[in-house]
C-alpha cells in the first residue's frame, strides 16, 4: 500500500470516528434532553437589554433557541414557525420581541451569529423533519419543509451556526430528486 493510500485511508477513519462520536453525542443529548442547550441560550441571553418600553410597546431582547426566544430572566416567547423559517434563524441568533398593547408580537433579527452552510438528506423520524448531514440529524421546522415542498429523500442545503453544535438547522434550499434516481 503507497504512503498516500495510507493517508487517504487513516483520514477516512479519522472522519469515520468524528462522525461516530457526533452521532453518540445527539444520542445522548435526545436521551437525557437538550438542558444543557436551553441553559446555553439562557446564559447568551442574560447579556441583553432588559426590558423597556417604547410608548405603549413593551420591549424584550431574547436569543433563539429554534423553537422559542429566551430572554435573560430565562422566560420563553413562541417565535412564529413562518417567521423563523422565513428569516432562517438558527440557534444563537438575537430577537428584539415587540409586545404591542393588543397583546400581538412583533419580531425582528438584530443579531444573527456567524453561519455555515451544509448540504445533507431530509428525512423524517420521531413525528419531526430532520436533515442527516456531517454524519448528525438537523430538526428543521416543518413550516420550512411545506414552505420549500421538500419531500423526504431530497437533498436539502442547510443554516448552521458556525462554531457551536446545533439540533436545529435553517433549510435554505430544497434541491429536487433527479427523475432518473427515482426508484420507478
């Protein structure tokens, strides 16, 4: 075997073993829940404004945390799914939430995190779309899904962020099956 099969094959082993480990820690994380996540969001959260008031509008800053928006009191607000999938938030990304005196929320993104950008499978599992990539499975919101008409089976680019690990991913784009890969 040449010196550069051996490289080749210890760094198939190396990615092997990263993507084994990735896939044990999501196991574990589904297993014994995400508080360790919600308590991550939580403490970003605590550096932001507290809350204020513009005439009538109650303001609040929180962190989203692919579902909701936790301010630093460690209090949720339900984010809109059509919204979180329309602005591609992902996990870490900052929201100023304005109460009006109607009782509606508004959001807007102030602070989105540095991201990346992945391509991976959607799949379908335990009640929720999930996108397998880098050897780990993404939930992604299913307003997404439906927005984007992703079928199971499609290659699917994701939103990530860039230096923390995620559940939750942004789907940006939804690539079509290619008719000749279709089982017909």
């Amino acid at each position: 075997m040449s010196q550069a099969s051996k490289l080749a094959l210890i760094k198939e082993m190396i990615d092997s073993a990263e993507s084994s480990l990735r896939s044990a820690k999501q196991l574990l994380t589904e297993i014994t829940g995400s508080k360790s996540t919600k308590a991550t969001y939580a403490k970003a959260a605590e550096t932001l404004d507290d809350l204020d008031h513009e005439g009538d509008d109650t303001i609040v800053e929180g962190v989203y945390n692919g579902q909701m928006m936790t301010d630093k009191n460690n209090k949720e607000y339900p984010v809109p799914a059509n919204y979180a999938s329309k602005s591609k938030l992902i996990p870490g990304d900052v929201l100023k939430l304005t109460i009006k005196p109607d009782g509606s929320f508004v959001y807007k993104q102030i602070g989105p995190i540095p991201r990346k950008r992945i391509v991976g499978t959607l799949t379908y599992e335990d009640g929720q779309y999930k996108v397998i990539a880098n050897g780990k499975a993404y939930k992604v919101l299913l307003a997404s899904v439906t927005y984007f008409k992703g079928e199971i089976g499609n290659k699917v680019t994701v939103v990530v962020p860039e230096i923390e690990d995620s559940e939750w991913a942004a789907i940006e784009n939804v690539m079509p099956i290619e008719p000749e890969k279709l089982d017909i």
